[in-house]
C-alpha cells in the first residue's frame, strides 16, 4: 500500500516500492527527467539476520585460524601452497586475509562452483557430475552426466545461446569460408571484411555515427579506458563498477575518485569540488574529467539514473563512459539498452560501450559514438594494436543476432524475445516479493540477486538447487560485501512459465526449509544513496 507521498512521487516518475523513495528534496528537481516510473529494492533486512551473520563468520574465522594452528603443526595436513624453506625470509606471498578466507571458508563451499557443464548454455543445460574425496581440495568425475538442469546462471538473455541448426546456418558458413582464427592484430592484417559490416551494423543498431569492435569484452574497457585518460585527468567511477572498468582505471595513471552507487549527491559533490579546486598541490584545471557507470550493475541488479548523470555531465562539462555490457539487449523497448530504456539520444553519452557476451550469444565488444572518437581509438587502443581480432564465425553470429533484433531477418522474432525477456523478468521478481524474499535491484532488470547473507546458507542452498534439477550460481566475498552473500539469477526469454514456476516453486519450499524468507518491506539498506539534500539538475 503507497502512501500519499510515495504516489505523488511515482506520477513524477521517481519511486521505488518498498525500499527508495527519493526525497521530497529532491524528487521534484528530478521527477521531470524521467518518462517512466523507475523502482528499485534494497531492503534492508531484520537484525537478528545481521547479528547470526556476523556470528556466523566470527565462529568460521575462529576455527580457521585454529585449522592454520595444526597445519603449522603438523597436526593436519597441508594441501595449501606454501612458501619455500629458502624463502622463509622474504616478505610472505601468500599470507594475506583474503588467502585466509579461501582456504578456510571458501574451499568448505567450493563444490558449488566452476562446475563443468557440457552442452550449450540454454534455457537448460547439461552437467559434468563430480564428487570429492578431500573435502573440495580436489574433484573426480563419476562418468555420470546431470541432464537437463535448468540454467538461472548463465547471461543468455535474449536466447541466442543456442544450437539450432537454421538459425546457425550463416555462422556455419562464414566458419568454412574463414576458419577459426585471423592471427594478426585489427591494425596488421586482423581486419576483415566481417568486421567492417559488424562495425557498420552496431552503429546503425545503436544510433552513432561509428563503432569499433574488439575480441574481448573485458579487454575492451581495461585497454580503451587508458587511451581516452591519462595524467592529469580526472575518473569519477561508481564504488559497484566492473573490475574491468577498475583495471582500465588504473592502468590509465589518471586520478580516480569514488562516489557512492547510483547517489547523485555524491556524484555532484565530487564534480563541484574537482572544478573548484582543480588537481592536488598545483590546482590546475583537470585537462579532463571522465564519469565511468554501468547499465545494468550484474551483483546489484540496478540500472544507472542516466537522465540525472547525463544531467550533471552537461552542468559540469565532464564526459560520460557507458558501460552496457549487462543492458544491451537487455531493456530498453527494442533492446538498445538503458539510453532506450530512458528515452535519451545516443548523443547524451560520450562513450557507449558494451559486450556480445550476453544479449547476443557470442564474444567480444564494441566502442561507439562519435566518428572522431572511434578514429582515435583504430589508432591509439592497446586492444587494436596488440590484440588479436575477433573470430570471423564469432563476428557472423553477433550481426545475425543483431539483425534479428533489428528485424532485418524479415521477422518480428527480435522484438519478441526483448518483450518475452520483460515479461519473464517482472514475472520471477514479483513472485519472489511475494514470497518473502529480499532481492535488490531494479523492477526492470533480469539480474535478480537474492539476498543469502548467512555464509552456511550459500553451500545448503546452491547443494539443495542443484538436488531438484536448477543450476544457480551463489556469490559471496569478495565479489560481494562480506555480510551480503547472495544467490545471483539471470532471467532469459528463453525461460518458459514453466521452467520458472518449477524453479519459484523450488525456491518457495526452500526459502521455508532454510528460513530465507527475511523481508519485511523495511527502508532501504543504502540509505546514503537517498539523501534528501537538493540536487539541482538541468533538464
């Protein structure tokens, strides 16, 4: 039930239900910037859930160094690596906490990932059954295989991971005609003739003047970042970005400061004090300031407040660097990402960039924008000059997905997938509120994570899912704060109602069994990200 406040605050197009309702502060300053009703969660769960969680890594932490008492003892054996006798008097390799945690809290729960699976990753796939003898140091495959297990893990989110052998019948055929590799640089002999139309193809998708397409997505920020900044320029990154947009960050040697996930205070804070007060000791002017976000945020499941950020971007004269790999195909009407999904011009971001390891099935990503900016980085990127170009079949299947999501496939099947994807998504976020559960993120995301926090909770539910038949995958630190493990679900549109209802139905009866079923519709756990100091925003 909303209160007064919270309905005058959706017909201005910013509230979240039960959990972030922006300030009477500011949600007038910003209502008129958004054409939708933008909701998202983080619910805050009850204390006794922190308390036990706590507790929980307290008594972990205890027997671990207990454990480490008898290994230097002898009392247990030692299956970790260890520092050589001659060495003993160099400063430790690997004596650090986080060294600590994997082998003693980490390799308890290690089963439940890196399973090998051995079939194409689709709305169902096929598992590698293995089984320990050591307590997860090592695994032994049984010969078994787990059929048909459905697949809440993998980012196929429009479906085209598959193997139908129509849909497949032009990658088949660039395959023959162009083989495996190109083995050469795009800058050498890397560039062909497929990379031209991809390149051509993503900018008529996306609505830029030109784009350049790289054979890695992780590479395609860590090694363009370092060639778009450099000393005496300045980063403003959200605390939640990719470790892809960390690395290319900090290999860049520009200045890097922080602001809080999504918080447009803090944002505005950073902005207005490095143009009051310039760079550290000389106070110059910054020769450039450069704002890093994501679309889609793939731990949190929230979606960036790009009209506000596109806003603030245009006060302060900074630049904006869109990181689209999880939205791409994801949202938006048509599947071009959160700039659709906002009803924004492609021409608000300075930077678009975003990965084919998802939406469309494939590998790699692309830069786009402007034509001056793609020209600068054929010639200065790291990744064109020493990275090998993107498979031909790979490129093939990227521009046939594309083209399908276009509905230059003479078909409608494109569009169906993206409103299949919504439906699907809003369907599984709905009912897991109404059971109970506390999952972060926005209404309109398909990542769903769903909040564990108790780390004995991440092996039993992972173990328990695997038992009737659903593949999930569980997340924990460091990917996540150390007190908010979660189990991390990717909708696809390749789910059917009934694949979801069997994995709801799961989820219900052992939400009950393991007693998950903490939320009571409490404020935000971010509260920081909505304060109610006012923003002036430009429209």
């Amino acid at each position: 039930m909303r209160t007064g406040e919270e309905r005058k605050w959706e017909i201005l197009g910013v509230v979240s239900s039960n959990c972030s309702v922006k300030g009477p502060k500011n949600g007038i300053s910003n209502g008129t910037l958004y054409k939708k009703t933008f909701i998202e969660h983080f619910e805050q769960a009850p204390m006794y859930v922190a308390v036990f969680t706590f507790v929980g890594f307290a008594v972990g932490t205890i027997f671990g160094y207990l454990r480490d008492f008898m290994r230097a003892w002898g009392l247990e054996k030692r299956n970790i690596a260890a520092e050589r006798e001659q060495q003993k008097d160099f400063v430790p390799l690997y004596q650090d906490f986080e060294n600590f945690y994997t082998r003693n809290l980490y390799l308890r729960i290690r089963d439940n990932w890196n399973r090998p699976i051995c079939s194409v990753p689709g709305p169902q796939f096929d598992l590698m059954e293995r089984v320990t003898d050591d307590y997860n140091w090592t695994f032994r495959f049984t010969g078994r295989t787990i059929r048909n297990v459905i697949n809440m893990g993998s980012y196929n989110y429009l479906g085209f991971a598959e193997t139908d052998v129509n849909a497949l019948k032009t990658v088949t055929i660039e395959l023959k005609k162009y083989g495996t590799g190109v083995c050469s640089t795009r800058q050498e002999m890397g560039t062909l003739d497929k990379h031209v139309e991809l390149e051509k193809l993503v900018a008529k998708f996306l609505g830029v003047e030109d784009a350049m397409v790289f054979g890695m997505g992780f590479a395609t920020n860590s090694m363009n970042i370092p060639a778009l900044v450099g000393k005496g320029c300045l980063i403003l990154s959200d605390e939640l970005n990719h470790t892809s947009l960390v690395l290319g960050a900090r290999l860049s040697g520009a200045t890097i400061r922080i602001f809080k996930h999504n918080n447009m205070q803090s944002l505005e804070k950073l902005l207005r004090d490095a143009i009051i007060h310039g760079q550290p000791r000389t106070h110059r002017a910054w020769r450039k300031i450069i704002i890093l976000v994501e679309g889609i945020y793939s731990m949190e499941g929230s979606i960036v407040r790009l009209p506000e950020i596109v806003s603030l971007k245009n006060k302060y004269k900074a630049y904006l660097y869109l990181d689209e790999a999880h939205s791409i195909g994801a949202v938006g009407a048509t599947g071009r990402g959160v700039v659709e999904y906002f009803g924004m011009s492609p021409d608000d971001v300075d930077v678009l960039m975003g990965t084919f390891t998802k939406s469309f099935g494939a590998a790699g990503g692309y830069i786009a924008g402007k034509k001056g900016l793609v020209d600068f980085l054929r010639t200065h990127s790291h990744s064109a000059v020493y990275a090998t170009s993107m498979c031909p079949a790979v490129a093939e299947q990227i521009i046939r997905a594309m083209k399908c999501l276009m509905g230059l496939d003479g078909t409608t099947q494109g569009l169906q997938r993206v409103r299949q994807l919504e439906k699907n998504t809003r369907y599984f976020r709905r009912k897991l509120h109404e059971m109970g559960f506390i999952i972060y993120g926005n209404d309109d995301s398909p990542v769903v994570p769903l909040l564990l926090y108790m780390p004995g909770k991440i092996g039993a539910f992972a173990r328990r899912m695997l038992e009737k038949n659903i593949g999930v995958v569980v997340v924990g630190f460091p990917a996540t704060p150390i007190t908010e493990s979660r189990a991390r679900f990717c909708v696809s549109a390749a789910h059917t109602r009934e694949m979801l209802d069997t994995v709801l139905n799961a989820l219900d009866e052992l939400g009950d069994f393991l007693h998950l079923k903490y939320s009571r519709y409490s404020k935000s756990s971010h509260p920081e990200l909505y304060e109610e100091s006012r923003l002036e925003l430009e429209d």
